[in-house]
C-alpha cells in the first residue's frame, strides 16, 4: 500500500470522529444553551480527541474497524466530554 493509500485509509477511518465532534461543537450551543464552557473550536478539538481516541480503542479491542459497539461507544464518549467541555455539572 501507498503512502496516498495509506493516507486515505486513516482519513476515512477517523471520518466519524471529524464530523461527530463538528456537529457537537455547531449544535451544541443551539440545544444546551450555556453561557459557560470552551469556545467552539477548542470544544471541536476536544471532542475530535476523545472521539479518535475512542475509535482507535474499538479498532484494538476488536480487531475490526466500524463495529457498532465503537460506534455506540463513541456516541457516549463524545456527549460526555461535551458536557465536560460547556460545564453543564454547574448549571
């Protein structure tokens, strides 16, 4: 495999983990509405953290990539680090 391929292949994997942590950190504020918490761009990078982390957590514990338990998995993972993020523990 080429390095182009390569490149692709890791693109597409961490794709979920991209577009999970935008629509987050985009929607986030519209339906949580708190005037505490990160900006958006430091929430989208947070959540991109712990989603790529969890998506790499599901390739290794599983051996397979796009198995429904990471992607559950991911689901919970990046709500709680948003609400970690926007400090909804204090409201």
């Amino acid at each position: 495999m080429g390095p182009l391929d390569s490149l692709n292949h890791l693109l597409n994997f961490l794709a979920p983990a991209f577009w999970m942590a935008l629509f987050m950190a985009m929607l986030g504020p519209l339906v949580l509405r708190s005037p505490r918490g990160l900006r958006r761009s430091a929430q989208w990078l947070l959540d991109f953290a712990v989603c790529s982390a969890v998506l790499l957590a599901g390739l290794w514990i599983t051996g397979r990539d796009g198995k429904m338990l990471t992607y559950g998995a991911l689901v919970l993972a990046c709500a709680t680090s948003h609400a970690v993020g926007q400090r909804l523990w204090r409201k």
